[in-house]
C-alpha cells in the first residue's frame, strides 16, 4: 500500500514538474562584440495589446534566463543592460516550452545606443535615427521606393506624392548619404526600385551650419535617406511606360514615360523623359519643378535668425510671365532631364542636373464677381482664354571638395534660360444687383518674354583644432535678365445710369527691360565660451543694382506702327540697395536642452531713381532683427519647441514706382513711393514624440504672426462706373493664427492604421475700400481622419475624410458667410492569382449651399485601373478609366472680405487609355 501511495505521489510531481515547465520561455544572453554571456540582464515580459508587465527575470553567471508565467498570446519580449542597447522583440506564444535561443545584444559604447526591434516588421532606432530594413516589407514586383515607403510604419504618402514621416513633412530624399534629383523628393522615390535599397533611415537632419559648427541651432528638416544594397550600386534598372487612346469628343490622350538609372560604385546617372498631355506624369507633386521650376527672383528672403527680406522681383507683371494653374484647363508637357553624380578618393563631389521642360497650356474661364459697398452690390461676370507656351531649360552644377580634414568647399553654378509667349482674352461686364449696367470689356493681350538666371554660390569653411571654433565664407553673384514685349488691344465701355458714357480704346504695345544683379559676402565666425555655451559673430554685406526699362507705345493709324510715346505708361528706374548687416547670437547645447538668442540689425541704403521723371527717392533704413529658439528633447524619439523672430518685409519695386498698369482698364494698380517697410513677430511652438513599438506619433503645433506696418492694397471703387484702383498702403492690426495637430497609431488586432488631424486656423487682416477701414475675419476649423489597411499580395485599402467648418465676418456684409465642407476619399487595390489586380479611386466634394450660393457643390470623381504583369513580372498590360461619372468640372468658390467669387475653369474630365509598361535591370 505505502509503494502504491508513494508511486502516485512520484507520478503527481512529475505531472506538476512537467505543466510547470511547459509554459517555460528560456534563453542565453550574449555580448556580440567580445562574445561574452551577459551576467544581471533584465529580462521583461509585456502583454503586446496594452504594454502591462506580465514577468520578469535577471540572467544567471552564465546568461541563462527562465520566464514562466506567460499563457497563450502575443507578448513584448525586451532584454535590457545599462551597457547594451536594449533588444525587444513581437512574440506570438502557444503555451508550450519555448527557446529565444542566443540573444545577441550589442554595446552602446558602439552602436549610440541603438534599440533593435525584430518583428515582421524590422526597426531599429539609433540616436535619433529611425531605420527600416528595406526587405521586411512586402512590396509588389517592380515597385519603386514610394511604393516602399507606404509599407513603413510611421510614415505616410498622399496621393500627390507627398510624404510625411511621424506627422511632419519630409522636405528631403538623400540616396546614400548624398543629394541625388536636387531638392525634389517626389524624383528619388519615383525614379529608384525598391528592391535596390538596403534601409530607409528617417531624421532630423541639423542645418549645414549646425553640423559644421557642432553648435545645434534648433532648426531641423525631416529626411529620409536611401541606403543602396552593395550589389544594387552597379548596373542599370529603368521603365518605359506607354499609354494612349483615341477619344470621342476631346483630342486623343497620351502618356509616356521613361526612366533609366545606372549605378557604379560611387557614380550615379539617372535619365527622365516623360511626354503626355493628361497631367498624369507621375512627378507633378511638385508643381514647380513641372511647371516652370523655381523662381529666379532676386531676393534676401525671410530668414528665422535674422529676419532680413529685400526683394527684387522680375517675375509676375513686368516681365510678362503668365500665371499658370495646372490643376485647371489642359496642357501638353515635356519633361527631361539628367541627373549625374560622383564622388572620387572621399574628396571629390561632383552633382551636376540639367533640365528641360516644355508646356502648351490652354484654360477657358468664366468668372462671377459680387462686392458689396454700403447699399451698393456690383457683380462681373467675366469669360477669359488663356493660351501659354514656355520653354525652361535649367542647369544646375554642385562640386564640393574636402580639402582637409578641417577645411572644405563648395561652388554652385546655375544658368536658367526661359521663353514664353502667351496670349490672353478677356470680355466681362459689370452690373448693379437690379442689373443695370456699369461697364464693358474686351481685350486681348499677347506677351513674349524671354529670361536669362545666371549665379554662382562659393562657400568655405575651416574647423579649427578647439572644438566649436569655426569660420565660414559665403560668396554670392546672380544676374537676370527679362525681356518682354506685349501688345494690348482693348475696348472698355463705362456706362452712367445704364447710358454708355463713350468708348475707351487701347492699341498699345510696351517693351519691358529689366536686369537685376546681386552681389553678397558672408562671414561667420563661432568660439565656444565654455563647454555648453557658444558665441557667433556673423557680418554680411550685400548690393543689389537694377534697372527697370518701361516703354509703351500707342499704334499710329498714319505710319501703322507703334511709334507713338505713352509718357504716362513710360518709365525708367534704376535701384541700388546696399546693406551692411551685423549680427550675433549666444547658443547653449546639452543632450536634452538647447536654445539659443541674438539679433542682427540692418543697415540698408535704397536709392531709387526715376530716369524718366529726373527723380529720386532715397532712404535709410535700420532694423533690428531679434531671434530666439528653446528646442527640450525630454526623450530619444520627442522634443518640444520654442521659437520666436522679428522680420521686416520691405516694399517691392512694383510696389513703389508710381505707374499705372493699364492691362486691365476697370482694375489698374498703381504704385505708391511712400510704402514704409512692415515687420512681423512670428511665434511659434511645436511638440513632436514617436513610440515605435507601439507605432504611434504625434505632433502639434501653433503659430502665430502679427505684422505692423503691413503692406495693404486699398481699393478706390467708383459706384458708377465699377472702375477700381488698387493701392497699396501701410496698415496695423493683420493677426494669422493656426493649430495643427495630428496623431497616429496602429490599431492592432484588425491591423488599421489610423490617423487623425484636427486643425484650426484664424486671421484678421486690414481692409481698405474707399477709404474706409475695417476688419475681416476669416476661421476654419477642420478634423481629418484617415485609416489604411493592407495584406501582402491580397488587398491594399485606404480611407480618408476631411471635414472642415469656415466663417468669414466683415463690416461690409451685414451677416456673416457660413459652410461647411467634407472631402472624402477611398482608395483600394485588388490582387488576383498573383498576376491580376484592380485599382480603384473615389474622391467625393461636397460644399454645403449658403445664403449667397443656393446650390451645394457636390463632385464624384472616380478612377479605375485594371491590370496583368507577364514574364516574371517584367511586363505590365493595361486599361485605365479617369472621372468615370464624368464629374471632373473645375469649379471653386470663394468667400473674402466684401467679395463672393464662383470661378468655372475647363478641365479634363472622363477619358480612358490602354498602356503597356516594362521594367527592365541588368540581370
């Protein structure tokens, strides 16, 4: 009997000893570098829905570990060390014994304290580096790198290209390191494959002078950079992707697309030809370097830590370069462009991007007007044709060389070359609310201009032995030039008490000349004074010259010319602006705290001349230009920020010269040589954290600019004739207020993430109209959500909505413009046995009807792509159908000050195409 007891007794703890260790997570913990177990390493076991502390172990002598306390689930698995990065790890657990194996942690000593994350998914964080391990995320054959960068937890892409990492948007793409397309990040991501890149690391990447200096100014730009795999930085990869298809009631549509890059080491060649005329190119999230590139304006802009804004405009106006809005109308481009880099012995940088582009846009426009003044209503009802034709060719040259381990330099070279020709008609009437006429217009006006931007960048820098002692040169020359000849040829008919009171004429042709050059140097020098604190002495001196040549002539029926002067329409003005500017600025930098404050004062000396008039108007201006930042960063992955500047913006040479503008007879602008200069205090604050275990980012900020002295166009309107000028004048009271905040995070059990962005914005501004002061008041509320869920090679879906309340006030209406409006979008995407897949778009506007506007403004757009890939997927044959419903109508409404506005543009709406696309890489 007691044999029989004692076996039960044996048989019972062995049963206890085996349920007990069933549940048993073990393991070995090992120090990568000197291949070491790790004695006293914290093992934590966390529930993976709400991060709770589940158990918790410490490694034996020989780095063993045992966790016995987990049930069936998903856990967070972390091992920690005070002298190794901390290693975590998403674990699915079946209740059954289960080994880690060898848990490999590395030294921060090595790795800047760098968490290691394994789950489907590799992240890791080093410093304040987000890097994703480029194969973890499954994309489809032949994606490019936008295509990857929607997969990345954390980082979101819209469907005009834009990218935004952790709620902020990326405003730089570097491809190992380096600048490869320019300043366009829409280019890299479109133009490299997926499969060629080993990590996508995202940061904040310090300004150049930050990372010279080693003293952190606070001022960052969120960036990705592109780490090519060994094997991908040799060979060739591209795509050519045709389209087209003949339509029924519009021209034929077409689209075509080719794309080559070749890699070898450190040398990189990337090619572009892209024709079509849908406006579907691929590239256009940048509408400026589609559509006419940068502007070549001479100008000391808006600076955060000086203020400083001097402009010399030659664009807009005198030099007859027309206003282009792609997003209406129809336009047939070329784009191509090449863009070269390499790098010899770690001391040569050679970058170098020339570009041409080609557009042939046409827009039909017709336009309602209402003002209210007083008891008075006016309303023009305008049709307008646009026609532009413009060639850009752009060249663009970086060579950077290292001359020392201490020393560097850099020359920029740019020569820009522009011609357009354009003609614009324009017939419009303007009438009272009980519909008696005011006045009548027609007028054609037909421009060409041709542009010449030559400059040249020149900066050295020199690191001394102290730490933090550093001086740096800038060096800086730009000319342009702008020629233009117009001819104007309108009939303007003012009515009184619905009579027509005769008939205005204008044949004029003028001649424009302007030429702009600026010349700048630069000297910056830095001292530490201690081991946080830095001081910085800069002085910088520039001149900038220019003239502006005006001529207009009226067209002689006696010779057929136009020979006859226009004195009134006739100027010549020279400027010289010369500017001394001293500046310093005292910085403080630890780990967690940096802020920094200082100020620059201007001197400037504007003399402007007026040749035509022997006239001259000469100022003195001295400004005073304080700056402060406080940037805390409480945590690796959060910081919270603080700045404040005081910026002056200075009166504009079209601003100043006193000459009418007589394109459009019933609205002429003139000039007023009294404009003081206008200063503003901006404040701004912004939070941004990231949680990357949890997947979840927020950001916040608000800003906030009030301007003395602001520069306001006063409107002088005559009630009976509907005739306005424009002037502007020096107004007090412009407030702008916005508040953004955004948070997103994945929700885990239906795999969604989610992203919610509500939003604010409020501004007052100073009104003039017939000399009457006023205020209008603008608000805007919105609250954006938007979810996205996808499964490899299944399904990819996204849903957004963006609802928005607005609110304009003004003395000049008796009761206050309210509406509503909503955005929603759905995009999805349909895989089929691999080969086949459907995508699909739907955008649904709705504009909620007011007391001024009857109707709501309702539009569905919805597009459609069907698909099939050949030959491993090397091959693409397709179908695509845009604006389905046939929706696609270009209408916007607007509500400002006195004014409602309801403007029609032609736009291209349902069309379909069949394509056929190959992408292609050496093998």
């Amino acid at each position: 009997m007691l044999k029989k007891i004692f076996l039960l007794l044996l048989i019972a703890f062995n049963l206890q000893t085996t349920f007990a260790q069933s549940n048993i997570i073990s393991g070995k913990v090992r120090d990568t570098t000197e291949q070491t177990s790790i004695k006293n390493a914290v093992v934590v076991l966390l529930d993976a829905q709400d991060s709770t502390f589940i158990d918790f172990t410490r490694t034996k002598a020989d780095g063993s570990f045992q966790l016995s306390k987990a049930k069936t689930g998903n856990y967070i698995f972390m091992v920690t060390h005070p002298l190794f990065a901390d290693y975590v790890e998403d674990i699915s657990y079946d209740g059954s014994p289960r080994s880690m194996g060898t848990v490999a942690m590395t030294p921060k000593s090595k790795l800047l304290q760098e968490v290691i994350v394994k789950s489907g998914s590799p992240i890791r964080i080093k410093g304040d580096t987000t890097i994703y391990t480029a194969d973890s995320f499954a994309v489809g054959p032949n994606a490019n790198v936008e295509e990857l960068l929607k997969k990345l937890p954390g980082i979101q892409v819209d469907k005009n290209g834009q990218i935004k990492a952790m709620g902020q948007t990326v405003e730089r793409v570097l491809v190992d390191g380096e600048e490869f397309f320019g300043d366009d990040p829409g280019m890299a991501v479109k133009n490299l494959r997926a499969d060629a890149v080993k990590e996508v690391q995202v940061f904040d990447k310090k300004s150049e002078q930050a990372e010279f200096t080693g003293i952190d100014d606070g001022n960052t730009q969120k960036t990705i950079n592109l780490k090519l795999k060994e094997d991908k930085k040799k060979g060739y990869f591209g795509k050519i992707d045709v389209s087209g298809a003949p339509q029924k009631d519009i021209p034929n549509r077409f689209n075509n697309n080719l794309m080559l890059s070749s890699f070898k080491g450190k040398r990189k060649i990337s090619a572009f030809l892209l024709n079509g005329n849908t406006g579907q190119d691929g590239l256009s999230w940048q509408d400026n370097e589609k559509f006419g590139g940068a502007s070549d304006n001479i100008t000391t802009s808006v600076d955060e830590e000086t203020g400083a804004y001097i402009v010399m405009q030659t664009s807009g106006g005198t030099d007859g370069e027309p206003y282009v809005n792609t997003r209406n109308g129809f336009i047939t481009n070329i784009n191509a462009g090449i863009q070269y880099s390499n790098k010899w012995k770690d001391k040569h940088t050679l970058n170098f991007s020339p570009r041409y582009n080609y557009q042939d846009y046409e827009n039909n426009v017709l336009s309602f007007n209402q003002t209210s003044i007083g008891d008075s209503i006016l309303i023009e009802n305008v049709q307008s044709k646009q026609d532009v034709k413009r060639h850009n060719y752009k060249n663009n040259a970086t060579y950077d060389l290292k001359i020392d381990s201490n020393s560097s330099l850099r020359v920029t070279v740019r020569a820009n070359f522009y011609h357009t020709e354009s003609a614009d008609f324009r017939e419009g009437t303007n009438i009272s609310s009980t519909g008696v006429l005011k006045n009548e217009t027609s007028r054609s006006l037909q421009t060409v201009s041709d542009k010449q931007a030559y400059g040249a960048t020149a900066i050295f820098k020199h690191k001394f032995k102290k730490p933090r002692r550093t001086l740096t040169f800038t060096g800086d020359y730009s000319n342009i030039r702008s020629e233009s000849n117009s001819t104007l040829i309108s009939n303007n008919t003012p009515y009184f008490n619905g009579s027509p009171t005769g008939i205005i004429e204008q044949n004029q042709q003028r001649v424009s000349d302007v030429n702009n050059t600026r010349f700048s140097g630069k000297l910056m020098y830095t001292e530490p004074i201690s081991k946080r604190y830095s001081v910085q002495f800069e002085h910088e001196t520039s001149v900038i010259s220019g003239r502006n040549d005006q001529t207009t002539f009226s067209f002689s029926q006696v010779t057929g010319k136009y020979d006859v002067p226009l004195d009134s329409l006739t100027n010549d003005f020279e400027q010289l602006i010369i500017e001394q500017r001293p500046g310093v600025r005292l910085s403080y930098n630890t780990k967690k705290i940096i802020y920094n404050f200082g100020a620059n004062v201007a001197l400037v000396d504007f003399n402007l001349t007026n040749n035509s008039l022997n006239a001259k108007y000469d100022r003195n201006f001295t400004n005073f230009f304080p700056a402060a930042n406080f940037t805390y960063k409480y945590k690796t992955n959060a910081q919270f920020r603080l700045n404040y500047n005081g910026a002056t913006r200075q009166p504009t040479v079209n601003q100043l010269q006193p000459i009418n503008n007589n394109n459009d007879y019933f609205n002429q602008y003139v000039g007023n040589p009294d404009l003081k200069t206008a200063f503003a205090h901006n404040v701004g604050i912004t939070h941004n954290s990231y949680n990357f275990l949890k997947e979840m980012w927020m950001y916040q900020s608000v800003n906030l600019s009030v301007e003395n002295n602001s520069i306001t166009n006063s409107r002088t309107i005559d009630l009976d004739s509907g005739k306005t000028v424009i002037r502007p004048i020096n107004t007090d009271g412009n407030i702008n207020l916005n508040v953004w905040t955004g948070m997103g995070f994945k929700w885990k059990k239906p795999n969604i993430n989610i992203n919610v962005q509500p939003n604010a914005n409020y501004s007052r501004f100073v009104e003039v109209i017939n000399n009457r002061r006023t205020f209008a008041n603008n608000l805007r509320t919105g609250l954006g959500i938007y979810l996205q869920k996808d499964k490899d090679k299944k399904y990819e879906l996204s849903v957004g909505t963006n609802f928005s309340y607005n609110r304009n006030t003004t003395a000049f209406n008796l009761e206050p413009v309210e509406f509503m409006d909503n955005n929603l979008s759905v995009s999805a995407r349909v895989y089929y046995k691999k080969v086949w897949s459907l995508q699909t778009e739907y955008n649904y506007d709705w504009r909620q009807k007011t007391d001024q506007f009857s109707e709501s403004l309702n539009i569905n757009l919805w597009n459609a792509r069907l698909q099939r890939t050949f030959a491993k997927d090397a091959f693409t044959a397709y179908v695509l159908i845009r604006d389905i419903l046939n929706q696609n109508i270009g209408i916007t409404r607007n509500a400002y000050s006195n004014t409602l506005s309801e403007t029609r543009n032609d736009r291209l709406r349902r069309y379909f195409m069949v394509g056929f696309a190959w992408n292609f890489k050496n093998k």
